[in-house]
C-alpha cells in the first residue's frame, strides 16, 4: 500500500470511527505501529487530524475533508448513483449541479453520454459552483456552462458568499443536482458547511426539481446546516447498502427513491 494510500484509508478511518488507536490501525492496514505514527504525523502537520497519546483525533477541518481526501470513498457506489441519475436527463435540459463527489461523478457520466452529443440535439446546459465540475466539462462542445462566480472554497472547490448567489437568482433550472453530507427525513438535506448550504439552497429553490444524489452511509444522519427541508427534495438516488426501513422512510416523506 502507497504513502497516499495509506493516508486516505487513514483519514476515512477517523470519519469513521472518530478516533483512531496506532496499533488497530497497523492491524487495519497491515504496516507496524512505527508508519502508522509518522503517517498520522503528516496528516498532523497538514492540520488535517489531531495527534493525541497512542492515536489521533479530528480536528475543526477532518469533520469536513478536503474534496481529494473523499474521492476514494464509496467509490463504485457513487459511480452507481451517478449512471442511475444522469438518466433523469432530458437532451437540452438546464441543469444545475452543487460541489461534491458524486455530483462530480454525475456530471462526467452527462460528459460522455453519447445522446446528448447528437447532430441537431440543443446542448445540455449546466449550471454549477464546483470550480472542478466546470473546468471538467467545459471542453464538451455538447455542453453549455455557466459559473455561479463567488469565492472558492479550498476544501470543496465550491463558489460561495454573496457574489456566488447574484447568477443563480436570474435562472431557472429543470434538474438541480444536490450533493450533500447528510439527509435526514426530519431534518432534511444538509451539509457541513453554512456557506455551502446558502448557495445550494438557492439554487435548489430555482429548479423545477431537486434530485438529492447521496451514498447510503449519509441517509439518516445530520450536518451542522440545512440546504432545504424534504418536502422540497423530489427524488433520491442512493446504493443497495441503504436499509429498506431507511428508504421507505423517505417514500413515506413524499420522495422519490431510486436505488443504483
């Protein structure tokens, strides 16, 4: 296992667990206490966790990776729910997408469908604040995007504050594509972040329908700021490892389940 390997499955470890001990997880990943030690220290010295005696901690930023430290995770699932959910796509519709992995995961399964880059169909517009999203997709002639603007968020690549909402407030979306940390029937959808969560319910609130794109290991949780209530959230894609008791909570709510 690589350096860079071991120090992804290290921090989904701590999302994980909350802690981490130095000798289970040089059983977890079959190296000796010794590397276990220095990798926590340089995920220490990136401020990433905390070192505490025997183990490590998270600190203010592990509670919200950064978006290179969350790709590897649930990896096949996202790319489940990504293919399931660009099938809601209609050739010339106008979209919008939020920041995250699987809505990144989305737009590149939109990037390479072979329908929508038809002669004579209208290009697929999207709307997004991920700064990754754009800078994937801009090279697609079959595809129309448009930037919010705002200020970039280091750890999401996602335009936020005032300036990211004057765009968004002058457009109407078929589809809004919602990337989230948690989504609860309760406490509705949810991210980590306040700024993240103004803008994605802003423009959550200019579609015409809210497709929430969400791994079954953030169902039934909650974050610290709310995007929208469920009642405004029309369908759910999530993967088989979300519980029927879990799904059919959302059902119940009025929402639309897909499982990928």
């Amino acid at each position: 296992m690589s350096k860079n390997t071991r120090l992804n499955t290290l921090l989904e470890l701590l999302a994980e667990r909350g802690q981490l001990d130095v000798e289970q997880a040089a059983t977890d990943l079959a190296v000796s206490p010794a590397t276990i030690r220095r990798d926590l220290d340089t995920l220490a010295e990136q401020q990433l966790l905390r070192r505490t005696h025997g183990g490590a901690v998270p600190n203010s930023t592990a509670y919200d990776l950064p978006l290179r430290y969350k790709t590897a995770r649930h990896a096949s699932e996202k790319r489940r729910i990504a293919e399931t959910a660009a099938q809601l796509v209609s050739p010339g519709s106008i979209i919008g997408a939020s920041g995250g992995t699987t809505t990144t995961e989305v737009a590149r399964v939109l990037a390479t469908r072979s329908d929508l880059q038809e002669q004579g169909v209208p290009p697929t517009t999207l709307v997004t604040n991920a700064l990754n999203i754009a800078n994937e997709l801009t090279v697609r002639p079959h595809m129309k995007i448009v930037v919010t603007g705002g200020v970039a968020r280091q750890q999401s690549y996602e335009l936020i504050g005032p300036l990211a909402r004057e765009i968004p407030q002058q457009l109407a979306l078929d589809t809004m594509f919602l990337g989230v940390d948690a989504i609860d029937v309760e406490l509705g959808a949810c991210a980590h972040h306040e700024g993240e969560a103004s803008i994605n319910q802003l423009m959550a609130s200019r579609a015409r329908r809210v497709v929430v794109v969400a791994d079954s290991s953030k169902l039934a949780r909650h974050a610290f700021a709310r995007i929208c209530a469920i009642e405004h959230v029309d369908v759910l894609v999530t993967d088989s490892g979300a519980s029927t008791a879990t799904t059919d909570r959302f059902t119940q709510a009025g929402v639309d389940v897909m499982v990928a």
